[in-house]
C-alpha cells in the first residue's frame, strides 16, 4: 500500500510504510513547530498493536527525548493501562496530533494539528488499530465530527475508518489536575473507561 504525504506545498513524497512516514517526519518543516522543536516525536509502542492512543501534543520531555507520553501525564498514562494489564510497548501504539511540541508548551494551534494531519492518517494507515483512543478534546475534535463536551461522549465508542472504533477519554493531564477518586470523579471515570478497553480488546 502506498500513502501519498505532502510534506509542504511544494513537495509530494510517496510513503509506503511507517518508517519512510517516520523518516520524512523527521525532516518536516511544514510549519513553525519545527523551529522551535528539539526532537520530532513520531510515535512509540508496537506498530502491529489493536490500540492505538492518540493525544495532543509533545511535552517537554517527550521533546528532549524524542518519545511520546514520558513526562508526568504519560507516566500517569502507563499506570492507567497497567491497572487493566495492558503493556504499552507491547499492546499500544502512542502518538500525536502534532509532532513537535508548540513553544512554551502552548496547545497546538489548529494551522499546526493540519499540517501535521497527513502524518497521523499515514501512522494511522500502517498500524491499521482496531480500537482508538482519544485523549482529550483536542483530538476528539481533530479526528471525530462531535460537537458534544469530551465529559459528555468520553468512554463511548464511535466508529471511524476501516471498520476501527474510538473512544473519547480524558488527557491524563487533567486527571493530574484532579486529585479525588471518588465516585464520578474524573479519575474514577478513566477507571470504568479503561476497563471497558480492556473489555473491549479482549473481545477482538
Ligand atoms: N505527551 C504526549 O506525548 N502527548 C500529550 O498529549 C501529552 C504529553
């Protein structure tokens, strides 16, 4: 399968396997996010894994190492899969709306989440998840066509692409912002939802 990347304007590259997409994110300039970037980080995990996680942007210490989801709130992320067993080199793909992370850790802007949009279709193309996770309403309203508030559709699946499934959840980051655990909480509410991934996976 080929998968047609327009890198800008002006240059068309053919890209027919994740790591030719990855290569030629690595020497994007699309946007301004490359000005500014350490690191472009293009995703982490096992290309050949039935979940796929999408969030929002590069933290600081994904940028400094050139992996996705290892500051505070991935650190978050692996222990909210490890609850359920899931292994995130194993059973994950991780990536981003965008790439590069916009200066002064900023969200990125929506010129910057398209310019950046052939890239996720690409890793979204080759891994080929059955499920989709969406963490946060950044990439909720990238990638699905709801207007409804992440509180209102987290935890439900939708169906997208190639007969795949999304969920909506929330960023960790926020749950990092949200102390309690109790009953209907945000944090308990990420609880009942990865269970139902689990659940979900179990069933493929
Ligand atoms: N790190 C990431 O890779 N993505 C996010 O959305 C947040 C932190």
């Amino acid at each position: 399968m080929t998968y047609q990347l327009s890198i800008d304007s002006t240059c068309i590259t053919v890209i027919t396997s994740l790591p030719e997409a990855e290569a030629a994110a690595s020497a994007c300039q699309a946007c301004r996010l490359c000005e500014t970037r350490k690191s472009v980080v293009f995703g982490d995990g096992n290309p050949s894994a039935k979940l796929m996680i999408i969030g929002e942007s590069p933290g600081l210490k994904d940028d400094e190492l050139g992996v996705p989801f290892v500051g505070r709130a991935g650190q978050l992320l692996d222990k909210i899969l490890e609850s359920v067993k899931i292994d995130r080199k194993e059973d994950t793909y991780l990536c981003n709306l965008v790439k590069c992370i916009p200066p002064q850790n900023r969200f990125p802007k929506k010129d910057e989440i398209e310019k950046c949009r052939h890239l996720l279709e690409a890793q979204i193309e080759f891994v080929k998840p059955k499920l989709i996770v969406l963490a946060g309403s950044s990439a909720v309203t990238a990638l699905l066509d709801v207007n409804d508030p992440i509180s209102r559709i987290r935890g439900k699946w939708f169906d997208f692409k190639n007969g795949a499934k999304v969920m909506p959840v929330f960023h960790p980051s926020y749950l990092l912002r949200n102390e309690s655990r109790e009953v209907g909480s945000p944090k308990w509410l990420m609880w009942q939802d990865i269970k139902e991934i689990r659940r979900a996976l179990d069933s493929l």
